[in-house]
C-alpha cells in the first residue's frame, strides 16, 4: 500500500534518497530531499556575494539562498564584506573576515613613528603600520635621537653641540 511503484525494486518506502536518480527512492513524495544520499553542503548565502555563514544544508543541488562556495562570510548582510574582500581602512570593519579590522596588511595603511621629543620627526626603529596614528606617532621618520626636540632632519647644525643637530651622519 505505501509502495509507489511495484514495477521497480529500487523503489519503495525502506529505500534511502539518492541525489544520483531522477525519481523518488523512498515513496515520500519529494525528490532529492535533504541529507540524501551523495548530498553536498551549501551553506545560507543571505547577501549573495558567494559565500555564507555556518548555517548549511546537506543538498543534491543548490536552492534558494544556499551556495556551494562556502563558509566564512562574518557579516551576510553585506555583500561586501567575505573573506576574499580586500581589506580596507575604514574605520574598524572586518572587510575580508580574518577576525581583524584596518591591520598593517588594509588597503590605506601607513608608516607610523614614536616621535618622543616631539620635534616632528619619528624614529625609524619604532615602526609600526596600521590604518591610523597611534597616540604619540607620526608619518615622518628620520630622527636619529629621539631623545633631544633640538636634532631632527634639516636642523642647522651647530658648533656648540658635540652630536649631529641634523641627522646627517657629520657632527
């Protein structure tokens, strides 16, 4: 009586779905149903740039928001933002999902110097690169004491000192 087709041996209600057949193994009524037989994940696809979140369905095909691409998408309201997007400065977003925003590797980044005397000038060994200036860094290195506000690059240079007021090597 559940049998719904006699003619076919490979056909009937103890029979698990098969995604390789075109008709319906186990007489439920649906084709290819999820978690047959020689399924493949897709994973929930909400913003549509080809990759979703942890949210997957065992599929012979892909259907409605559910992609094959796969995981990783961090935010799946923004087709924007999945782990292939260019990681950019732009004020704390985690563009490609790798769990940090505006790193040293973000599009826009700079170069950034401790400048501890405050003459305008950083010290090159103090380098750190990231899309904004830390509290007490700025973009121009060169300072070959960063102890003295009076020795910076293109400082006059003084006989009355025994150091090199302007970084050129020459006392």
């Amino acid at each position: 009586g559940q049998d719904c087709d006699d003619s076919q041996p490979n056909i009937n209600p103890g029979k698990i779905e098969n995604c390789g057949t075109a008709y319906d193994d186990n007489c439920n009524g649906l084709l290819n149903e999820e978690w047959s037989v020689d399924c493949e994940v897709f994973y929930h696809d909400e913003d549509g740039d080809g990759f979703g979140i942890s949210s997957f369905q065992c599929l012979c095909e892909a259907e409605g928001l559910y992609i094959a691409a796969g995981e990783g998408d961090c935010d799946d309201s923004n087709q924007f933002i999945h782990p292939q997007q260019e990681e950019v400065c732009d004020g704390g977003i985690d563009n490609n999902c790798d769990g940090s925003a505006d790193g040293a590797d973000a599009t826009g980044a700079q170069d950034w110097y401790a400048d501890g005397d405050l003459d305008g000038f950083g010290d090159a060994a103090t380098l750190v690169r990231q899309c904004d200036a830390p509290a007490g860094y700025i973009n121009q290195s060169g300072d070959c004491d960063d102890l003295r506000v009076d020795v910076f690059p293109g400082n006059q240079e003084t006989c009355s000192t025994n150091y090199d007021d302007n970084c050129d090597g020459n006392n």
